[in-house]
C-alpha cells in the first residue's frame, strides 16, 4: 500500500480524505466542547446565587 508522508509522518492515500474532514471538523468539536463547559458553569453559578438566598 502506498503512503503519502506529510509532515513526516507516513499516512495510507485513502484514509488523507477522512483525516482532513476529522481535522476541519476538529475547531467544531472544540467550540461544542467549550460552550458546553461555559453552560454548566453558567449554571453552577446560578445555582450558588440562588443557595445564597440573593
């Protein structure tokens, strides 16, 4: 099976397709992951608030 080598390291032709889609993909994830985080702590904010009696 031929690899192409990019950066060094060596990759089957056919799986280069699926490695692009998985690294554009990859600054979605990221962002999902990011504003999940941001929701709970969101939450868990309110929720101090609210156990302060404020």
């Amino acid at each position: 099976m031929e690899a192409s080598s990019g950066s060094g390291i060596l990759i089957p032709i056919g799986r280069t397709g699926s490695i692009e889609r998985d690294r554009s993909l990859a600054l979605w994830l990221v962002g999902i992951a990011g504003m999940a985080a941001g929701s709970t702590s969101f939450g868990a904010g309110i929720a101090f608030v609210k156990s302060l009696g404020a």
